[in-house]
C-alpha cells in the first residue's frame, strides 16, 4: 500500500520578510538654532542617517527615553563635530539604522539639549516626540559620551550637503556657536562603519 506524501509547504519570501533599507536619510544638526532638522524620522534596517553638522558645535548622542540628555551605556556617540564660518567641507556622522524600535538622542554640547535639540528615530507617535523634548527641557545638565560608537564620522563637501549654513551673525544670535568642545575621541574599529560604502562619490573618512 502506497502512502500519501507530507505536502511541503513553502513561504514566500515577500509574505513574511520585509525589504531591507537601503536609504540614506539625512539630518541636519544645529545651524541658526540648535535643533536637528528634521527631529523625527521612519528609518527602516539597514537604513543609513547621515547627520551632518551645521553651524556650532554638536554632538548625537544617545539617551534612553527615561532619562534624557544622559548617554546611554553603549549607545550612540558621535563625538564634537565643528562647522565653523568658510568652511568648504560639512562633518558627517553616518549611523547605520539596526532596529526599528525608537531611538532616542540629543546634543550634548552645552545647554543644547535642556533647550530642546533632541531627535526621535522610529517613535511610536508624534506625542512620543513631545514628551521626550519636554523631559529633556526639565533636565539641568546634559552629560557627554565617552567614545565615539555606533557610526563613522567622515565628511562631505558643502555643496552636497542637505543645508546652507547660516550667516555669521544668526548663528552666533541662534546660540549655535557654542565654545569649542574638545576633540571627539578616536572612534574604535569594532563601532566603526566604512563611510566608502555609503557614498564613494561624495563621503571622505577623517582620519589622524
């Protein structure tokens, strides 16, 4: 007697696995004001934010959402990143996007943060955003990150770059010209990204 072979059955790829991100999303962080440009963004894995560093001086740094301006153990750093008036080249910090839970970061130069220069990546909602800039606003000082983490710092030229900077005079009246911060520290191999990758054409890693 012959028995009835077991069906196999097989899933399609597209039923269940969605496509894999392969964007390169920009912000723009400080400028006239200390904000970041957008302050919310849909990112999907394997996404790329590209932050790109306006007038002033800014960091992204990671928080958890209940405890801002704070750096997260082991997240996202991206150092002091400068733009200073005539330069030709933008400072760049290409973080690749992991998961799609929210993110939470800020800019931990100054008071930049207590005044409200935070970003949410993947938020649940628009009110997720309002919160978090409030709690961050209610915080009395902002603690640096330690190391560079999570993305590569590179540079692009000005004319590629998703903003025109500010005049002299708004960006020193915007506050974006906070004193000098120290030098980011050396980025370690393990949390580096290879910029080359993203955009041969137009990203320079730093080096030295």
């Amino acid at each position: 007697m012959l028995s009835t072979p077991t069906p196999i059955l097989v899933a399609r790829q597209n039923d269940t696995t969605p496509a894999a991100g392969n964007k390169l999303i920009p912000v723009v962080v400080g400028g006239p004001q200390d904000t970041f440009v957008p302050n919310q963004i849909s990112a999907a894995v394997g996404d790329i934010v590209q932050f790109q560093f306006s007038n002033g001086n800014h960091t992204v740094t990671q928080a958890a959402q209940n405890a801002p301006c704070t750096p997260l153990d082991g997240g996202i750093n991206s150092g002091h990143i400068p733009f200073q008036d005539g330069q030709t080249t933008v400072g760049t910090f290409n973080m690749p996007v992991t998961s799609t839970y929210a993110m939470f970061l800020y800019c931990a130069t100054g008071p930049h943060c207590q005044e409200g220069q935070i970003i949410v990546i993947n938020p649940t909602d628009a009110q997720q955003v309002l919160d978090y800039t409030k709690a961050s606003q209610s915080t009395e000082k902002s603690i640096d990150g330690t190391s560079v983490i999570g993305g590569t710092v590179a540079e692009i030229q000005l004319a590629n770059a998703a903003f025109v900077p500010a005049p002299a005079m708004a960006a020193a009246a915007g506050g974006g010209g906070a004193p000098p911060a120290a030098a980011a520290p050396a980025a370690s191999s393990s949390s580096a990204v290879t910029a080359k990758a993203i955009q041969p054409s137009s990203i320079t890693n730093v080096t030295g």
